[in-house]
C-alpha cells in the first residue's frame, strides 16, 4: 500500500513536472513568435526575398545538426519513402514559402498590424475549413465568432479602402497548411526539414546571384551576421513548440497562441505603425469574435476534461 502511494505520488510529480515544462515551453514559443518583428525589422532595407531565401537554407542547416544529433534520420528516410504523401507536402511546402515571404514583406513594409489580424482570425479560419473539407459541425458560437470576424475585416476593407489582403493570406496559408499536414502525418521536424530542403536549391543559386550583384547594398558585416541568424529564429521557437505540444493538452496551446498576435500588435505599436480610430474598430470587433471562440473553447475544454487530448497538433508552425 505503500509502495502503491509513494508510486502515485512520484507519477503526480512527473506529470506536474512535465506540465510547467510543457507551459515554460509553450509560452517562450509564441513570446519568441510574438517578439520576431523586431528581428525582421532590422533587415527591412533587405529585399524580402533575400531574407526568404537566406531562411530557407539557415534553417535546413540548423535542422540537419539537429536530426543528426537526435539520431532522426529513419523517420525522414521513411516519410520521404511514402510517395502518397508527397503531393500533400509539396503542397505544404509551396504554402510555407508564401507564409514566411508575406510575412517578411509585411514586416518589411510596416504591416505587422494587419499580420497580428490575420494570427488573431486563423483559429477562427481553421474551424471553417474543417467545416468545408472535414465534414465537422460548428456550433452556434463558432458560427457567431466567424461571422463577426468576418464582418471585422469587412469593415477594414471598407474603411481604408483596399483589402487588408496580408491578414487573409496569412490566415489562409495556417490554414490550409494545417489541413495538407493532416493529409500528410508526419513529425514537425521531419516535415519542416522536408519542406524547407525542397526550397533549398532554388535559395541558395538565387542568394549566389543575389549577393554577386554589383549594387546589393546588403552585404554589409552587420546584415549578412543578421540574415545567418535567420534559422535559430525560425527552428528555436519551433522546437519549443514541439517540447510543448508532448506535455500540455492541445486546449491549453489553443488558448496560449493567442499570445503570439498579442505580443505581435504591441510590437507593431512599438515599431511606430499607425493605429488610428479605424483600426481600433475593426481591432475591437475581431477581438469579439476572438473572445467568443476562446470562451467556446474552454466550455467544451471542461465538458470533455474526462477525455485527454495530447496528442501532436498536425504540423502548426507560426512566423
């Protein structure tokens, strides 16, 4: 009996324990993702399809180190053996390019509000692909939640007169990636590396061409160390993601990524993008929609506590 009590009470501990990693983890992640404006700033006089590139190949780099020394090369030899899945992640790889590229240029351009819009809808977007492509039902909540968001950006287009076309894309490449990577189950790393070596040669000549050019302004010491960078800014939040993902259950990181836009909207405040009395309305309205869909979240959380959920979100990957 005792045995039996100590035994339980070690399993509690372990189980705590991996919860406030799985937290620690999860919140340096989308802090990280919520704070990476201020990297992706520092190159805005970069053109954003050189910083693209430059983190395509850092990041295929540092994810090789990584495999390497976590001894995963059987999986990638056995997911790139599945050729049923390759059209699924070619696919994916395409939506990956164009994410990360918009979001440069958003950066780049001074329209981190408008990405911070569309990491604050793309749950709400998910919810309706599944929906159109999964045959899953929404409640009159979720149904209530899209519509106010969408008539969020309604307002937005109507307001500044052109179509906040940032926040869609952005929103509609999570999205839709999400739904390819459940097409293609495989390990967030693998996949990522996957995608990101399919990228890789075409980077790597245009980067040759691009900094052979006689007027490339940014070969400076100071841009090139910066650009280098560009794949511990991509791979370190993910693998935090991913440590996080094994340890806390899947409602807990639904509501946490709310961080990431948060965090992302004071940056652009910060970095002196504009806000003005338009914004503020569409902002609010998006954000009624965004708190009636966490609200829906947690209820059905603590109606289905019984049932644990921890298992791998299907190839999540922000910024």
């Amino acid at each position: 009996m005792l045995r039996h009590t100590h035994a339980h009470h070690s399993s509690t501990r372990h189980d705590h324990g991996n919860f406030n990693t799985g937290l620690t983890c999860s919140l340096a992640a989308y802090i990280w993702w919520g704070l990476s404006p201020f990297y992706f700033h520092q190159l805005a006089g970069v053109p954003p399809l050189v910083t693209l590139a430059h983190r395509v190949v850092w990041s295929v780099a540092l994810l090789v180190i990584l495999i390497t020394a976590l001894r995963q090369w059987p999986d990638v030899k056995a997911t790139c053996s599945r050729l049923s899945i390759w059209p699924w992640l070619l696919g994916s790889t395409a939506l990956i390019a164009v994410n990360w590229g918009v979001y440069i240029y958003a950066v780049a351009t001074d329209r981190v509000l408008q990405s911070s819009l569309g990491f604050f809808i793309n749950p709400l977007v998910t919810v309706l692909l599944g929906l159109l492509f999964l045959g899953e039902r929404m409640n009159r909540t979720q149904i209530a939640a899209a519509t106010i968001a969408a008539a969020g950006l309604t307002y937005l287009t109507i307001v500044t007169g052109g179509l906040p076309w940032i926040t869609i894309v952005l929103s509609l490449c999570f999205a839709v990636y999400g739904l390819l990577r459940k097409k293609a189950p495989v390990t967030p790393m693998t996949g990522v590396l996957i995608e990101t070596a399919v990228l890789a040669p075409a980077s790597l000549l245009y980067l040759l061409w691009a900094h052979s050019r006689p007027d490339a302004t940014f070969n400076t010491p100071r841009l090139l160390l910066t650009l280098a960078l560009a794949g511990v800014v991509t791979t370190v939040p993910m693998l935090w993601y991913i440590a996080a993902a094994r340890r806390v259950p899947l409602v807990t990181l639904g509501f946490l990524q709310f961080l990431n836009p948060s965090i992302q909207f004071v940056s652009a405040i910060l970095l002196g993008e504009r806000f003005g009395r338009e914004r503020a309305i569409a902002f609010g309205i998006v954000w009624i929609a965004v708190a009636l869909f966490v609200a829906d979240m947690i209820r059905r959380a603590r109606s289905n506590a019984h049932v644990p959920d921890r298992d791998m979100p299907a190839g999540e990957i922000s910024d």
